[in-house]
C-alpha cells in the first residue's frame, strides 16, 4: 500500500530537514514524502531538493511560483500523489503542529474508514503549548464553528 505524505512548505528551512527525517524514520518503506514549495524566499525549495536528491525515490518536490496559499497547496499535492499511485494521503503541516508518528495510528483504521482526521478537539487529542491565545481561538473557531455550525460537517 504506497502511502503518500503531503507537506506544504513557506519559508520552512529550519523544519524541513527534520521533517523529512521524522517521516521517514516512521520505518514505513511504502511512504513517500512531497514538499509543495510556494517559492519560500529562505531557501526552503533549494533544502527541499537536496532532500530528493539524497532519498530519490521517497521525497519529490513540487515548485510552485509565488504564494498560492495552503489550501491550494494540499489540492496540488494530493493531485501529484494520485498521478503516482498513492493508495494513502496524509496531509501535514511542516511545523510539528501534526505528529508525524500519529500516522502510525491512523493507519490501523484504513481498512474499516475512507477518511481518518486527527484533532485536537477530541479525546486525547491536545493543541501545542506554545500556541499564543490567538493562534488557539482561530484553531478553535475554525474546528468548532466554522466546520461544524457553518458548514453543517459533524466530523471532529
């Protein structure tokens, strides 16, 4: 089962040689990584393509120019990943904000749901301790009202 991580990146350097180590430390020989690089002006596409170099096979990139936002970013990575045979997509954010070993977990549900979503908002689930109080609203806002109010989804 080829499982295919999608990682949006902006001006990711310091993350995303960690990143890519984590993932691939999760000793999962079917997972592949792609970084979705909206021209980071810190050098972050050029650290992300010495990331291939070095795990051809498992790491791509995709350059897109400019800064076509997050959303945008996980549409073309998940297009990407389909076009090469991906089974399984994660989505995940470069800064740790996801566990990467969480994937460990959702992958003992992939036989019995199509769609797996790992929240802070559940049991067991927690934000970052270094979120400011801003940051933890927005999360909050978007989790709680605009998905579940707003747009009528009852998924947690």
């Amino acid at each position: 089962m080829k499982l295919t991580v999608v990682v949006p990146t902006y001006n990711e350097a310091d993350n995303i040689g960690p990143m890519a180590n984590a993932l691939l430390g999760l000793a999962l020989t079917s997972l592949t990584v792609i970084f979705v690089d909206d021209d980071s002006p810190d050098g972050t596409g050029r650290i992300a393509d010495e990331l291939a170099a070095e795990h051809s096979g498992r790491v791509s990139v995709l350059h897109r120019q400019g800064k076509r936002g997050l959303g945008r970013s996980y549409v073309d990575g998940f297009d990407w990943a389909l076009k090469q045979g991906a089974d399984l997509i994660v989505q995940m954010d470069c800064d740790f904000s996801h566990p990467p070993q969480d994937i460990l977990k959702f992958l003992k549900y992939t036989d019995d749901y199509d769609v797996i979503v790992g929240s802070r908002y559940v049991e067991g689930g927690r934000t970052d301790e270094n979120w400011g109080r801003g940051r933890w609203l927005l999360s909050w806002w978007a989790n709680s009202v605009y998905t579940r109010l707003i747009l009528g989804c009852g998924v947690k």
